[in-house]
C-alpha cells in the first residue's frame, strides 16, 4: 500500500468515515450536525462504497482505483438525493428554480456513473439486478405509505396504503432503502 499513496490515505480516510459515526450512533447521536445533520449511516455507506473500489481494482493504477471509487460514491449519494426531491414534486418542472437547478446538478452527478460502464469497470450483474429490484419495492412502499419523513414524521401524501407507522419504522424504510442503492453500487463493481 506504501507504492499507493491515494489508495492508502483514501482507506484511512474512510476508516474515519465509518468508525467516527459508528462511535457517534452507539453514543445515542445519529445526525451529524457538521454535515448540516446528515444521518451517519449514509457517511458510513459512503465509505464502504470507497473501501470495496480502492480494495477491488488494486490492478489498476492507484489514481484510477481510487477515482473509480469516488465516481461510485458520488454517483450513489446523488441518486438517491435526486430520486428524493423528485419523489416530492412527481415532474421536474414543477419543481421552483433554485430546486430544479439543485436537481439538475444532482442527476448529472448521479449520471457519472456510465463513466464506470463507459471504462468497464462496473457491470449489471445477477446480485445488482437483485439489490435494484429490492430498491425499487422499498421506494414504491415508502411511496405508498404517504412518503412519510424522518424530520417531522409526518406523510408528505396521503398514503395509499393507511397503516400506522412509528418514527422508528420510517428510519427504518429510509434506512434500508438507501441501504438497497448502497448494496446496488457495491454490486456494479465488475
């Protein structure tokens, strides 16, 4: 790892990335408040996205190993970002103009990913078909359910399917929802 200076401080890196906010969650604190109060689970998910691209493209050279993984981890944060603003407004140009600029600069960043087709380095595989089909099913239920929201705990619709749901629970759906797209960008690694 000493001949691989990015790949190496990328790895240590994002140890911190996933031991800080493990400590911080079994301490009782799961928002960051210096990431404007990101969960620390997506923190986490972020570097295990790096760790298994820097680890799984060691052949290639140290800056594409780690810029592959970081177009991964890029493109998996934006997606489920740009796929959440427009589960609020169903069409883009509903969307105010601050909000669609927003929007815009999240799907190009989440479109980075076909940077890891074009180049070979990420394939559809059986487990990522999987992973994609459980994403989906969870978005859809979360959708059904009223699109309820971690902040308030409230429904952003009216649910289509009316059943009572516990602050827990939505932590939970949108936890393993974007644990889902997490599982779906670790599995595109060919």
């Amino acid at each position: 790892m000493i001949q691989r200076p990015l790949s190496l401080l990328t790895l240590v890196l994002t140890g911190f990335m996933i031991t800080v906010p493990l400590y911080q969650r079994f301490s009782g604190i799961v928002y960051i408040e210096q990431l404007n109060w990101v969960d620390g689970t997506t923190i986490i998910m972020v570097g295990i996205i790096l760790i298994r691209g820097v680890l799984h493209w060691q052949s290639d050279t140290d800056l594409q190993a780690v810029s592959i993984a970081l177009i991964a981890a890029l493109s998996f944060l934006f997606t489920f970002e740009a796929l959440y603003k427009l589960s609020f407004y169903t069409f883009p140009w509903r969307m105010a103009g601050a909000e669609l600029r927003e929007f815009v600069i999240q799907v190009g960043i989440a479109l980075t990913v076909l940077v890891g087709f074009a180049f070979g380095r990420f394939s559809i595989s059986r487990p990522s078909k999987v992973f994609i089909g459980i994403f989906i099913i969870s978005w859809i239920i979360w959708l059904l359910v009223g699109f309820p929201q971690l902040e308030s705990g409230e429904n952003f619709y009216a649910a289509i399917i009316n059943i009572p749901i516990t602050q827990n629970m939505i932590y939970f759906l949108n936890r393993a929802t974007k644990g889902a797209l997490c599982l779906v960008y670790i599995s595109l690694y060919k």
